[in-house]
C-alpha cells in the first residue's frame, strides 16, 4: 500500500522535503510513485492541508 496525495494539495513542497525515498514529484497536485513509496508515512505527517493518505 502506498500513499496517495489528493486535491487539497497546495503544493508547498513540504512533502518533498520530508520523503526519505524521493518518491514525491512536483506538479499542480504532487504525484507519489507507488513503487518508490515505503509506506513510511512522513509525508502524511508533515503535510499542512491533510491531503495525503494511504491509497
């Protein structure tokens, strides 16, 4: 299972800056590789509008 980053997303880069793996890309709404992803979930953590989850 891994993350997914939904439509709240503001792209602020929070994200990018916390995943160990660089599984996030940057976009209008960040992109997780599912493959890449750890399921660690630092990047639902560290996110401020709550836009990612467990896919």
């Amino acid at each position: 299972m891994a993350y997914v980053i939904n439509e709240d997303c503001i792209a602020c880069g929070t994200c990018i800056d916390e995943c160990p793996v660089n599984a996030i890309s940057e976009g209008d709404i960040y992109k997780i590789d599912p493959d890449a992803c750890t399921d660690c979930g630092t990047c639902a953590d560290a996110c401020p509008t709550e836009a990612i989850h467990p896919a």
